[in-house]
C-alpha cells in the first residue's frame, strides 16, 4: 500500500489509543522479525520531543548556525535531527523513501491516518472502543488486531494481548501477507 510508481519497503503501522500497547506490540514484533534474519527499520510518531540537548555540537548547528537539518553520524550509530520546511512532517511514505528506503519492512508506531497496512491494538480496560470497531474495519488494509476482546466480530485476525508467543504470531502474518 504505497504511493504508485514509488518503490518503498512494505509498512506496517501499530495503531491503538495512547496506553494501550503499542510500543509493547512494536518492539516484539521488530525483534521477532530481526531475530528472522529480516531488515527491519522503524518510525515513530511523537509529540514535542527533544533528541538534541543545548551545547552540543549539533545542538550548535542548528540553533546557532542555523542548520535546517544535521545528521549525525558514528561509527556504528546515525541521527537526523531537525525541522521540517513547512513545520509539519511529510507522508510517512516519504519519510520512509527518504531515510529508510533500504529496510526489508519498516514497522512504524502511530501514524493512524496514512493509508498503510497497520495492526490495531485495543484493550478495552484502557478504552471504551477501538479505533476503527469491528464493523468498519478494511481487511486490506488491517492485518490483525491485538485485543482483550477477540469475541468482538472482528474480520481480522484478533490475538489475545497476553499471548505468550504474540510476536511470533504477528510476524508470521506479517511475513504471509507483505514478504513472500
């Protein structure tokens, strides 16, 4: 579920109200992805964040020089720190093209509205309801859900969140439906 005529790894976006998992879901699902010899990056949707600290070099190149953008780069680690142009963050899809383009599939957390394949995460003790009910749920696009309630009428597969081997079971739907 791409833009036409971009080439972009497959995307699969953890959606769920704020305290509901998702961070919990993303992390075993990119480890048991990786730990299955896949290249996996990932995204992640945040609100007012700082990853750069006042006196640091960077923190000097964009603040004092001016930067619009600094990548920082290590031996073994990299960064882009910066602003967008317009103050407001391009299509995921873009992102991924532009930083993340040769991952095998980039798991990304949030992102509810862009029109990637996603797995819901929903417990009911956190919220009254879902994201998208049962009824309104596209098969196409949503390839599971992560739920107290799998009685729910769901046309998707629903996984128990307290299964012992969930993150085996995403990947294995995942690997089925977006790498083989």
């Amino acid at each position: 579920m791409s833009e036409p005529g971009v080439s972009l790894p497959p995307i699969v976006a953890i959606l769920g109200n704020k305290k509901s998992g998702k961070t919990t879901v993303s992390v075993g699902l990119i480890a048991e992805l990786a730990s299955r010899g896949r290249r996996v990056m990932s995204v992640k949707h945040g609100k007012h964040f700082q990853l750069d600290r006042e006196g640091t070099d960077s923190w000097r190149h964009r603040h004092e020089g001016g930067a619009e953008r600094v990548v920082m780069a290590g031996p073994d680690e990299m960064a882009v720190v910066g602003s967008w142009p317009d103050a407001s963050p391009p299509p995921l899809s873009e992102i991924v093209r532009r930083h993340l383009s040769d991952a095998e599939i980039v798991i990304a957390e949030g992102f509810r509205l862009e029109p990637v394949h996603c797995i819901e995460v929903y417990r009911s003790l956190a919220h009254a309801e879902p994201i998208t009910p049962p009824m309104a749920v596209d098969p196409e696009r949503q390839l599971a859900v992560v739920t107290d309630r799998a009685e729910l009428p769901w046309p998707v597969p629903a996984f128990d969140s307290d299964l012992p081997d969930l993150s085996a079971r995403l990947a294995d739907l995942v690997t089925a439906r977006l790498l083989e």
